[in-house]
C-alpha cells in the first residue's frame, strides 16, 4: 500500500527552494548575471523522474451536505518524463510550454461506503463496506501549461517573470481484483456489520476513474545566478474551470460522470542547475501541486447502453495532489 501524501511531500520542495535561495545567496553573486534583459533565444529542457500521486473521489449525502457516502482513495508512484520549450523575446517578453507524463508504477486503491441497514454513522471509523485494490494500474498522467510571461531584472544576478496562461491536468486508474469487508445492503441479508469477507476475481476490472482538470493561473518565478550556478522558484496560483470527474463501475454497469465547480489550485517549484557548457545546464528540480476538493453534479449512466440513469445534484466531488523530483539537461539556442 502507498502511504498518504499530502504535506510532507509540499514540504519537500519548500526546503528544496529555501535552501537552494540560501546556498544562492551565500555565493556572493558575481557577474557572471548582470541584471540586464537577457537575449531573445529559445531553450529546451529534458527530463526524467519520478511522481507521487493522490486522487480523493467523493459521493456525499446529499446537497450541501459534508457527510460521505462513499469514498475512494487513488495511489500512484511512478516513473516519469519531463519536457518543456521557452522562448525569450528581446523586449522582455517569454513564452513557455511545459509537460509531465507518467504512467505504469506502483498504484493502490481503497473504497469505503457508509449506507445499508448497518449503519452506524457518517464517522470516518464507521464505514460499513471497503474495498482494497493492489492491483490498481495507473492508466496516465499528464500536466501540461502554456504561459506567457514578462521578465524583470532586479538586481544584479537576480530577475524574475510574472506570468500566467494555461494548465491542463488529465489522471487515469483502473483497479482489478482486490478483497472487500461488507456489510448488509438490503434488511434480511446474512452479513451484518462488516460480517462479509472475500476476494474478487483476479484481474477482473472494478472501477475506472479518470479525472480532468483545465485551470488558469497566474504565477512568479525567480532566477539567481552566480557564474555556472542557478537557481530557480515559481509559485502560481489559479483555479479550474469545466472540470469532470469520470467513474466506470464496470460490475454495476454504471458510468458516474461528475461536472465539478471551478476550484483553486497550487503549485510549487525549485531547481538547481549547472551550466556543463555553452548552452547546456544539468539541472535537478522539484514540483508539488494541490488541486483542492471540488464538487459538483453527478450523472449516472448505464455503460452497456448508454441509458440515463438520474442525477444527483452536488453529490459528487474530487481533488489531486501531484509532488514530483526529475533530472535532466536544459540547451539554449
């Protein structure tokens, strides 16, 4: 099973950035950066790393209500490739594209249900039906930006961009097999409180979710330089937009397809590199990024037909935290 993330990770890269801010500003800045607008050129980076991931999908009780009737929990460590292009202009204007990809690893799923003639209550202890996945594939990952953005020198050996543009986030799992504890789910049935125990068919398909999460955000990166060192720090902000969360229950034959409410998001990063030639920089970086809870509509459907099953008005919602640490080569042109 893959442990909780969350803060530890976001921690991670804030002690990566401030002690890179700190070993950059103990290097005494020299001229190697003068403060001056850089030339127009355009670099490209390459990278490869590894992403943790965590997925919240929620069903709640009712509008407005904060209780759970179910709850699912998506897992994922995985090997992943980074890649970006940035295009500076003369007058100080840059231009910026960005993309992660990930899939395969290590994945886990768990999902807990609090309904039927069991019921004890809403309390995160008291579920009556859960589910364990570890066979759970994580189908893909991709977070994507395009930004555009203003360079500002402010000093010497130090500048920053004021950007902001486009995100696009898109994660798949699929959880096979696995093991459940349940409870009774009609009055008269034999199980009683947590009294049924089995396995499901090995590799026999249980749920698919997918999550999609366009968004537009505004953000700050910062640059020091001393002779081949750099280092970097960005933060932006923003907040999604028609985000959808996409849930397959292949053995209900029920397709729920949650439209979510706009949401905020955050996103962290540092790196450091070092300039190996003319044009060419090894560099080591981490990102963390926390798309908060959202909720919104659920549809349910059949999968088989495609029949309409009914609605549930804002009874569905879904969050993302993404932390990830990648090395690579960056070339100027």
């Amino acid at each position: 099973m893959i442990g909780r993330i969350g803060a530890r990770e976001i921690a991670a890269v804030l002690v990566l950035f401030a002690c890179g801010t700190t070993v950059a500003g103990e290097l005494g800045w020299s001229d190697y950066a003068t403060g001056e607008p850089e030339e127009s050129g355009v670099s490209l980076t390459g990278g490869v790393g590894v992403v943790r991931l965590e997925a919240h999908e929620y069903v709640y009780a009712g509008s407005g209500s904060e209780a759970l009737l179910s709850h699912l929990i998506w897992q994922s460590t995985a090997p992943m490739l980074s890649a970006g292009i940035a295009v500076k202009a003369p007058e100080g204007w840059t231009l910026a594209a960005k993309a992660q990809v990930a899939m395969s690893g290590d994945s886990y799923m768990e999902d807990f249900d609090w309904f039927g003639p069991a019921f004890v209550s809403f309390d995160s202890d008291d579920w009556t039906h859960r589910s364990q996945h570890d066979d759970t594939n994580l189908d893909w990952y991709f977070n994507g930006s395009l930004l555009v953005g203003y360079d500002m020198p402010v000093s010497e050996g130090m500048r920053v961009n004021l950007n902001g543009g486009l995100k696009y986030t898109d994660v798949q799992w699929a959880a096979y097999g696995g093991s459940f504890v349940y409870s009774d789910f009609e009055d008269g049935d034999p199980c009683g409180f947590r009294g049924c125990v089995g396995d499901f068919s090995d590799g026999e398909p249980g749920i698919t979710y997918r999550q999609t999460f366009p968004a537009l955000v505004a953000g700050i990166d910062g640059e020091i330089s001393d002779g081949p060192w750099t280092v970097t720090g960005s933060a932006q902000v923003g907040a999604t937009f028609y985000a959808q969360g996409d849930d397959h229950h292949w053995q209900r034959n029920l397709n729920f397809i949650d439209t979510l409410n706009p949401a905020p998001l955050v996103t962290l990063g540092a790196s450091v590199r070092y300039q190996l030639g003319d044009g060419l920089d090894l560099f080591v970086e981490g990102t963390a990024e926390q798309v908060f809870t959202a909720r919104g509509d659920t549809e349910s459907y059949r999968i088989t037909d495609g029949v309409y099953d009914g609605t549930y008005v804002d009874g569905g919602g879904g969050d993302l935290f993404a932390a990830s640490l990648s090395a690579g080569l960056k070339g100027s042109f």
